[in-house]
C-alpha cells in the first residue's frame, strides 16, 4: 500500500473514532485501513503522536467538554458525549 492510502486510512480512522461510540477497536481500524493492527498502529502513532486510544479518548473528552456547555446537567452532558 501506498503513503497516500495509509494517510486515507488515518484519516478515516481518525473520523470514526471522533464519531462513534463506543469506539471501534484497533483491530477494526486496522482491517478497513487493509493494515495488520501491529502495523496500523506504528502509522497512526507515527503520523500524530499518540495511540489510536489515546485519539479516541480525547475525542470523547471533546465531545463531553462541548456537551457540558450546552446541556442542562452534567448527566445529560455525560449522555450525549457517550
């Protein structure tokens, strides 16, 4: 596989885990990125700086920051970022 296709990878893996939730696992990520989840993981890291977990969680983390201002209460905030 080419640079350009382990970058779409990335970029695809990078917009599910932003979008759902719960999280799809590495191996998930890694099969539709056509990468062995070793493999997968070594790119994404590469490419920016953490883990596909540790992308993940701070997704969520944003998710529930931008919930907490808009909702009425911390569980409906909690609810909505997952």
């Amino acid at each position: 596989m080419s640079k350009r296709d382990a970058q779409k990878g990335i970029e695809q893996a990078c917009r599910r885990l932003e979008q759902q939730d719960p999280a799809p696992s590495l191996a998930e990520l890694a099969r539709d990125a056509g990468f062995s989840p070793g493999h997968f993981q070594r790119l994404f890291v590469a490419a920016l700086g953490v883990s596909p977990k540790s992308y993940g969680i701070a997704a969520r983390r944003r998710r529930l920051d931008a919930a907490l201002r808009q909702a009425g209460s911390v569980t409906q905030a909690i609810y909505e970022a997952g």
